[in-house]
C-alpha cells in the first residue's frame, strides 16, 4: 500500500465555493434546476435538456422513450469496448445488447463491420449505392458509398466518444437512414468538446452526459439529456416526471460524497481511499439495478459557475494532452501505440500497448510512485459474465477483446503538476523503450 502523494487517474475538482453554492441551490429549490436547465439549453443550442442523477438514468430513460415510439423494436447496438454503464442501462431498460467490434486503431465502430451489421435484417436487405459526402472522419476498411436498411430489431445505435475521443457520429447515420432507428450520442466523457465546430452530444438524434465523480464536469453525480427531437421529448418529460426525487437521506449522502471528493480527490490524500478495499476505487462494475432519480437543486447548485470550471478544466487537459503527444512521437515512442494525435481536451489519455510485459511494467511502476496510470475496462463487454445469453448477433468481438487487455490510460486532470508530468514522462518511456 503507497502512502503519500498519489494521483487519481481521473478528477474534476469541487471547490468549497461550489458546495456553498449547492447548499444555497437547496434553499432556491426548483428555480436553480430550471436555471441550470436554461443555460444547457442555450449553451448547447438545443429544444430540449433533462437534468437526472446520472449518466445511467440519462441513457436508460432515452431507450425507454424510444421502445415507447417503436415498440418492436428491442435491440441496441453499441461498441464491444466501451463502458458497463452502457449495457447495464440497456438491460435496466428491458432491452437487448447488440454489439460491433471496434476499428484496430480506434476507439470508434469498425466501421465495415457496422455496414454488415446494418445489412442483416430479418428479412432480406436492400443495399443500395450512391455519392455521399465526406465523412468527418476517415475510417479504412468502409466503403464510402454504402447504404444498408438496418436490422428491423435494432432500436438504436450508440457512437461513443470514448474518453473524449470523437466517434464518427455522422458516419453511422447514414449506415442507418431510417428513422426508426435512433442515433444515440453517448457524450458521457466528453462534455464541451467539438466536432466541425458542432458540440458533441448534440450530433445525433439525442445525446447524453454523464456529470459523475471524474468527468468533464462533476456534480457529484447526475447526467444530462439533451435532444432536438419534439416526439422523443414529450416522453422523455413523462418519464422524468415519474421519477423519484432525493430524499433526505440521499440528499445528505451526496452532500458528504461532494465534501470527501473537495478533500480526498487531492493528490496529498487520495492515497487513504485508494487503500481502503471496501470502496472499490478503480474496479469496473457491471450493475443494472442502479438508483434512477432527478436531479437536486443541489446538485444544480454546484453547476452555479459550471462554464467557466468546465473551460478551466478543458485547458488544464488540454496541455496534459499535448504533453503526452509530443512525449509518444519522438524517436523512443513505441510502435505498438495508439494514440490520439489531435490536443483534445481527453478525460484520459488512452494507449494501447501490446507488449503485455510492458503493460504490466508500466502499471506496476505507476502504483508504486503513485503517478495515476491505469487499466481502462477490464474485459470486452461480451465477457461480461452477467450478460451471457443475452447479447444478440454476433458473439465473438477480438479486437475489443484484445483492446480491453492492451489499454492503459495517463491522468489529464488539473492536479498534475510540472513533477509529475516529468516523472510520467520519464517512466513511461523507460518501461516502452
């Protein structure tokens, strides 16, 4: 067990001031949460926002809205890398997982298998060709002028920006044009990042954002929705409204989680939770029986200056970002890395090592001097055990599978200091020499 200085792998400070400013959006009630839901609204130029207890709730109530508008249909296709909450939400809202493996040297859809995938249907598929414009972003192996109607199963589909690195989101709409089949941005780790100048989270049919511990921005806990969409709006807001808010017991408990994180999420102490087992810091949890709430005023009152902590943040990634680019391109980078060559302001900067000695080496001496070096999800979402039998189409996912065994994540948050950039630096390129 290390004692002392001892980075997060992920953090989104709260301050003092932010709790403050909770506690006096619990006196404001109701008019703080339509304060923050106004300015989502026009920060993200969107119709319509949903402010909810977290991400989970947030993409488990969009597909039980759209099974509501589309009854037969009850699968939603997702990469086979990607986070748990995204099944454990498809299977709290009673549908069926559907996945695709993901491109070998992205954390996107590979996209020729997401055009196979496009093409199965119950019945026989029409594929049909035509010019269509650029892409976004160019993804070998994809046909650019193939159309396919979908799987008359598939509900939605759902592009993840995976710590922050962007999905190609217009790409899979047109791979699946009909209307019936939603395109679900999960924007969970990438709140106030772009695309073409466009927000993410706002790129598909609807979109969401995860605002738990760790995240772009943290509340805490809580999640947004946010969607164009008139039709899937009127049952999102049903579905809000039957809701349970926070007691008082639930209200007192995030009340102290936002106290223990302004505390122990600093480096000097994040030491004692780390040690301590029973919290399960760092494990990836598979668990569809989460509470689903709305959001509370307190919550809503730490977002009170959530622009300018959300840039504040941003930029603070951003150089860590570009640290990490300019160490992995000179001339001791390993070749068996991945990793994103644009300084976006990523929640963790992700590399896939494939020599496994390496991985562990690196992991190892990580633990040891504290430097937040991490695993990212410990298996494909196939291997999850909970899930078996209940994933539809194809069973077998190796690029995924071996992503989950490859991947390591460096911190980006603020709390990285001029040292600890220099001591990452120096390990990361010892052990990948």
């Amino acid at each position: 067990m290390r004692i002392g200085r001892t980075l997060p792998p992920a953090a989104a400070p709260i301050r003092f001031r932010d709790i403050v400013s909770g506690l006096l959006g619990l006196v404001a009630g109701q008019r703080e949460l339509d304060r923050f839901e106004r300015q989502i609204k026009a920060h993200f130029g969107v119709r319509h926002c949903f402010l909810l207890s977290s991400g989970k709730t947030g993409l488990t109530l969009t597909l039980e809205a759209l099974r509501e508008l589309h009854p037969d249909r009850d699968e939603v296709l997702i990469p086979a890398f990607t986070c748990y909450s995204v099944p454990s939400s498809i299977v709290r809202a009673g549908l069926k997982v559907r996945m695709c493996d993901i491109h070998p040297d992205y954390f996107d859809f590979d996209f020729a298998k997401l055009a196979a995938e496009a093409s199965i249907a119950d019945a026989p598929s029409t594929i049909t060709r035509e010019p269509t414009p650029a892409r976004s972003i160019a993804h070998p192996g994809m046909d650019d002028d193939l159309h396919a109607q979908p799987s008359n199963r598939i509900l939605a589909v759902v592009p993840t920006h995976l710590f922050g690195v962007p999905a190609d989101v217009a790409a899979v709409r047109k791979l699946f044009p009909d209307p019936r089949v939603s395109i679900v941005e999960d924007a969970a780790q990438a709140m106030g990042e772009t695309q073409d100048g466009v927000q993410m989270g706002t790129l598909g049919d609807v979109g969401f954002f995860s605002l738990g511990r760790g995240k772009a921005l943290s509340l805490v806990e809580g999640g947004l929705i946010l969607t164009n969409r008139d039709d899937l709006a009127d049952r999102l807001a049903a579905l809000q409204a039957g809701l349970p808010r926070y007691e008082a017991t639930g209200l007192l408990q995030i009340i102290t989680k936002a106290l223990v994180l302004t505390i122990f999420a600093h480096p000097r102490l994040f030491w004692i939770p780390k040690s301590l087992p029973f919290l399960r810091l760092g494990e990836t949890l598979f668990e569809p029986d989460f509470p689903m709430r709305r959001m509370s005023p307190f919550q809503a009152g730490l977002s009170r200056h959530w622009q300018d902590t959300l840039n504040s943040l941003r930029t603070g990634r951003r150089k860590a970002v570009v640290q990490w680019i300019t160490m992995l391109s000179g001339p001791k980078r390993d070749g068996s890395i991945r990793c994103p060559d644009k300084p976006l302001a990523l929640l963790r900067f992700p590399l896939r090592i494939r020599d496994s000695a390496k991985r562990q080496a690196l992991l190892h001496e990580s633990s040891l001097h504290g430097l937040g070096i991490a695993p990212a999800y410990p298996a494909s979402v196939d291997a999850i055990p909970e899930l078996k039998g209940k994933i539809s189409g194809t069973k077998t996912f190796p690029v995924a599978g071996a992503c989950a065994q490859e991947t390591v994540t460096l911190p980006t948050h603020r709390y990285l200091s001029e040292l600890d950039l220099l001591r990452l630096n120096k390990i990361v390129l010892a052990v990948l020499r």
